[in-house]
C-alpha cells in the first residue's frame, strides 16, 4: 500500500518552476518529520529539505534558496516548491516520512523532473 504519492513532476525549461505534491493517506500530523529526496540518474539518493512538525526547515546548502518545503497539515500535504531550475536538478523526487507515531519510514514512489538547457 502506498502510503505517500508524489506528483507534480514534469519537463521544464532552465529557469522555470515546479511545485512537487505529496499526498498522505494518513494524517501527517502522525508524522514528526516530512522531506523530500532526489536521485539523479547514476547516483545515489540525496536529502532535499526537511521539514517538522515544530515548523523547523532544513535545506541543503547549495540549493541557494531556489527551492521551498511547504506543508498542509489539514490536507495530509506536503510541497516543494522548485523555482529557478537548472539542468542539474533532473532527478527522480522522493517524498519521505518519519517519527512520530509510525514505526518504519514511509517512501513515495517518485515523480520525475526533467530540466532542459
């Protein structure tokens, strides 16, 4: 059963937007942390963001700001707002959940983002 499902991905030109949804089936409130991962083609998976339930929002660093994690906790929700896009970004996204009242980590099973030059 899938617990998390992504979607939002798509092809897009340098420069231009996405937003990324994930969708849970339970109540993200349950959750004590909420991410988003990405794997490009070749390597290994990587952190994105993270956020919390405390609000507390981590980025990796050479994002420089492009990219914002959202989370609507009345609507089981969770975003990524993906602005300035560059070529480098295409990679399979991955939503991700943890803590709190769930006992194994919860995984989407990807969209894609394809940047062009």
């Amino acid at each position: 059963q899938e617990k998390l499902v992504e979607s939002g991905g798509g092809l897009v030109q340098a420069g231009g937007s996405l937003r990324l949804s994930c969708a849970a089936s339970e109540n993200i409130l349950f959750f004590n942390s909420m991410g988003w991962y990405r794997q490009a083609p070749g390597k290994q998976r990587e952190l994105v963001a993270t956020i919390n339930l405390g609000g507390s929002i981590n980025y990796v660093d050479y994002l420089a700001g492009r990219f914002t994690i959202s989370r609507d906790n009345a609507r089981n929700m969770v975003y990524l707002q993906m602005d300035s896009l560059k070529p480098e970004d295409t990679a399979v996204y991955y939503c991700k959940a943890w803590g709190g009242t769930i006992h194994a980590d919860y995984w989407g099973q990807g969209t894609q983002v394809t940047v062009s030059s």
